[in-house]
C-alpha cells in the first residue's frame, strides 16, 4: 500500500488535499455505524483532515457539485493556472469577468452558473472578511455553526459543501459531509432509517461516529461506493462475498434473489 491511498482525483485530493494518515483505535466500536467506519479504514486508510486553504476549498467543492471529480479535477487545476497567481484568489475571481471564468472552468459541468457562483462568492468574501486570509481564519476559528449557517447563506452553498470546507479546510472533527454515496450507502446498510434524507443522514452519523473519525468516515465511505456499492449494482448481487461489509448491512433496497435493486426509500413506503 502507498503512503497516502486515497486517489488525488478526489474531493480531499490525496496527499494534496490537507490531510494526514492518522491512526484511531478501532478494537471496541460502541455502535454499528463506528464499526462501519472502522472497517472502512482497513479497506481503506485512516486520516485527519484540515488545512486547506477555505476559499480554494469551497471553489474546489462547488466545482464538484453534479459532476465527477474527474471531470471536476481539470477546472480546478486551469481555474488555479489561471487566477492565483494574480495574489489574493478571492480578490482576483472577485474582479473576474464572468464569461472568462466559465470558460476556465467549461470542464466541470453548469459552467455558467457555478461561475456566476464563484465570482458572486469571491465579491462577498473581498466584502466581508477581507480577502481569502481573513476568510480562512474565519472557518478554522470561529464557532463551526456559525461557520456553517454563514457558509449555507451564500449563493449555491448547500450542506454538503459547507462541511466539506469544515471538514477539509477548517479540520473540524464530528462534521461528517453526506453526498449522494454517503446518503445511499448508509440508508442500505441500515445506519439510518431509509426515508431519511441527507441532513437526516448526516445526524444519525455524525451521532453515532467519534467525531475525529467522521473525516476519514466520508472520504472512504465514497471510495466503497464507487467500488463496491454503486446505486444500481453493489456487488452483493452476484456474491455476498464480494463485499467486505456483507456482515454489517442490512441491504436495504437490495435484493440478491431477485436481482432487484432500488432506494431505500421505495422499501420504507412498500411498507
């Protein structure tokens, strides 16, 4: 195994993405859901997260909304090349012109509006904290709720991506970001109640998982989704075997005999 497994094609980028490998006691889970966790960074890794730079985070994030960190890696990478040189990166996309960040930015997917986003969120943070400095003193010292009601305020700011620039710029532990994997992924396996949706997910687990577990709970819950427990054929369908959770899962929505596969949600109303 490399010193840092986690893919840099990643939402927390690897060795890049401001964590660190970090070791957790995993001999005594007191719920379900943190021997998940735990069985996770032994497929997986174990790490910490924190210090990346905030605006960047949030750019970062806000690139990945609807698309593929494949897809979103690259205008990423060409929004950098192309801006933070300039000094101060909110302070540059904040005199942005719109139409040249889209075009920067085209590889992503919703190039417009995430451009719009940007540009509009660059000029809020110039306004009110000075420039990216004072915004990522802003994120690593504040209180997190504040931190967060303040980041769910801006244009385009949803949950998820809010704790993700808790999580990955400001190292906030017990913040347990839930995207559309995480969502599925613990509903099937029965550590949330089916028809729960994503913030109802995310107090299940950020109650039931220590909280410096949460980080690396997020970012390895993602790789199992993508592979082993895609939405439409998780591995247990042709061997339970396959899957190394098979024992912890409930298979909510699954059904090997069958081959039937739906969300978890359509079980809990088939009910």
């Amino acid at each position: 195994m490399s010193e840092d497994p986690e893919p840099a094609e990643n939402i927390s980028g690897g060795a890049a993405g401001g964590g660190y490998a970090d070791t957790f006691d995993a001999d005594a889970p007191a719920t379900r859901a943190e021997a998940v966790v735990d069985r996770l960074g032994e497929l997986y890794w174990q790490k910490s997260y924190g210090g990346r730079d905030a605006f960047e985070c949030l750019v970062r994030t806000i690139l990945s909304q609807n698309t593929s960190d494949v897809a979103s890696q690259p205008a990423h990478d060409s929004l950098m090349d192309r801006y933070s040189s300039r000094g101060d990166l909110a302070n540059a996309l904040a005199e942005a012109d719109q139409t040249e960040v889209a075009e920067t930015i085209s590889s992503a997917g919703l190039y417009n509006q995430k451009s719009e986003r940007i540009v509009d969120i660059a000029g809020r943070i110039r306004e009110e904290y000075g420039g990216e400095a004072g915004f990522d003193e802003f994120v690593r010292e504040e209180d997190p709720t504040v931190v967060r009601n303040a980041l769910l305020e801006m244009t385009g700011v949803g949950p998820k991506t809010a704790d993700c620039v808790l999580l990955f710029a400001g190292g906030r532990q017990g913040v347990f970001p839930v995207d559309t994997h995480v969502h599925r992924i613990a509903r099937r396996i029965g550590l949330a109640p089916a028809d729960a949706d994503h913030e109802g997910v995310r107090a299940h687990l950020e109650r039931d998982v220590p909280g410096e577990k949460c980080g690396f709970g997020h970012t390895a819950m993602i790789q199992f989704g993508r592979e082993h427990c895609s939405a439409r054929k998780p591995d247990c369908l042709d061997d339970p075997e396959a899957c190394p959770m098979a024992d912890l899962c409930d298979q909510v929505g699954v059904e090997p005999s069958t081959g039937e596969v739906v969300d978890p949600s359509e079980v809990e109303t088939a009910d």
